[in-house]
C-alpha cells in the first residue's frame, strides 16, 4: 500500500468533501492531475503533502505508483 489508511485519515482530517471514500477520491483526484486537468485547492494540497504531486501539478513517481496500484484494485474487482 503506498499510502495508508492513517495517512489519509490524517490528511482528511477536518475537511468536508462530501463523501467518506478518501482514498477513491484521491485516486480520481490523481488520475485528474495525470490528465493535466484542474482540481480544487484542498484535494491539490493533500495530494503534495502526501507528496503524489509536485510543486508544478505533475503526479511524482509516488503519485504514479498510486495510480499502478489504484488501477490494480480496478482489473482484480471488474471481473
């Protein structure tokens, strides 16, 4: 697991999104950022805290293998 769940309880703490799936939305969040396209303010700031992002917006090697990881957690439960 690259990010854990501690780790996103941490990052999450305090905010409000609307939803309770943190690591779901991280991940779309992520995949956005791949696809150069824009996200919010606070979903920007966790994903460089927990150091997905660089300053530029660009997933980092760590961000990268978040989304090899959230797209394996895709094919192993699509079947």
């Amino acid at each position: 697991m690259i990010i854990s769940d501690n780790e996103i309880e941490e990052v999450f703490a305090g905010t409000n999104f609307g939803c309770k799936n943190y690591r779901e939305l991280l991940n779309s969040s992520l995949f956005k950022k791949l696809c150069r396209y824009h996200c919010g303010h606070t979903i920007t700031t966790i994903m460089q805290e927990l150091g997905l992002i660089g300053k530029t917006g660009k997933p980092t090697k760590k961000g990268i293998d978040q989304l090899r990881e959230a797209y394996a957690d895709i094919m192993k439960n699509s079947g």
